[in-house]
C-alpha cells in the first residue's frame, strides 16, 4: 500500500497593481548626422518636424494609449512651459512635442512627465526620455 501526501495549500494574491509603459514614440531618426561645411543636417527637423508621441499603456489594459491630457516636458532638464519657435507642445490628442529645429548642442536630452490617474482614482506620475544625437 503507497503513501499518499496530503494537506492543504493557500494562495495569497499578494501583488495587485498594474506595469505602467511610459515611453516616447518618434515619426523619424533620433539620431542626426551633421555637415560642417556648409552646415547641414540630415534629418532637418525644420523642413521634416520631428514628433515625440507620448504613449503610455498598461497591463492587462488591451494596449491602448492611455495619455488623455498634455505631459509636463523638459527640455535638458529646463522645463518648457509653452511652444517656442523651436518646440511646439501638443494641446491635443496624441499630446505630442515637435521638434522644428535641430538643437545647436551635440545631444539633447528630452524629457516627458504625465500624471495618470487609475480607474481607482489614484494618480501616479511617470516620466520617460529620450535623447537626441
């Protein structure tokens, strides 16, 4: 006669929150080749914008871009609160940053901050960047 173990085993949910995807999503090359002589880029932003889409999604959320208002931006870590002639910032969904000119400085870097708020009606602040060479 075999010996059967038994007893008893409980699962405890222990983590219940979700993975938040903050992540900026560009329409062209980040990455900018310069002529010296005749100074020239390639791409030029003021002939092409570049746009950085902020996309956050979540887990188990079907992948849907979960930005519904505009994102806190920053610009070398200056904050820029309004469009320039440089930089436009989005009013409207995507809520995107175009870029008009290439930057004078070797890289640069460009941060985004949104505050999302849970279907629980908690808000959590994430923050992405991404630089530009």
């Amino acid at each position: 006669m075999s010996i059967r173990a038994q007893g008893r085993i409980t699962f405890v949910k222990i983590y219940d929150g979700a993975t938040l995807n903050f992540v900026l999503s560009p329409n062209i090359s980040i990455n900018v080749i310069k002529s010296k002589d005749p100074i020239s880029f390639n791409p030029t932003y003021s002939s092409t914008n570049l746009t950085l889409s902020p996309i956050l999604t979540i887990s188990g959320g079907g992948g849907a871009n979960q930005v519904t208002a505009a994102c806190r931006w920053y610009i070398n870590g200056t904050h820029l609160a309004a469009s320039t002639a440089d930089y436009a910032i989005g009013t409207t969904s995507p809520f995107a940053l175009t870029v008009k000119k290439n930057p004078d400085t070797p890289t640069t870097l460009i941060r985004a901050e949104y505050d999302y708020i849970g279907a629980n009606g908690l808000s959590t602040t994430v923050s992405t960047s991404i630089q530009l060479t």
